[in-house]
C-alpha cells in the first residue's frame, strides 16, 4: 500500500445493453448451431445467450486534504 496525498476514484459508467438476438451453441465440431428452448430442455442445457455492455472507466486523482474524511 502506498500513501499519497491524492485520493483516487474510480468511476465506472455502463452504456448501451444489448444481448445476442438468438442463443446458440457450440457443436462437438466446433461449429455454432441456433439452440430453441425444447431443444435446450431435451438436451439438458441452458437456454442461455450473450449480453454486451459498453463500459467507460475513469479515473480520477482529488486532493485528500480537501476530502478528509472521519
């Protein structure tokens, strides 16, 4: 741990969701198949699919004698 006369934040701010328009699998042969909820039930899996989220991090250095904290 390093003592500095800076406090650091971190802000994460999540944008735009989306999620994959149909849930797929992949094959024994390593290819991709479009996977429906019967198909899912009967084979034991999970009907599942992807979520993407555009993520911003930031960081940001204050002054810690101006943000004392008790």
């Amino acid at each position: 741990m390093v003592d500095t006369d800076k406090l650091i934040v971190w802000e994460v701010k999540f944008g735009q969701a989306s999620v994959n328009s149909s849930p797929r699998i992949t094959e024994e042969d390593e290819k991709y198949g479009a996977v429906f909820p019967h198909e899912a039930r009967m084979r034991n899996l999970t009907y599942a699919t992807e979520l993407f989220v555009d993520i911003a991090l930031s960081k940001k250095e204050l002054d810690r004698h101006e943000y004392e904290v008790d």
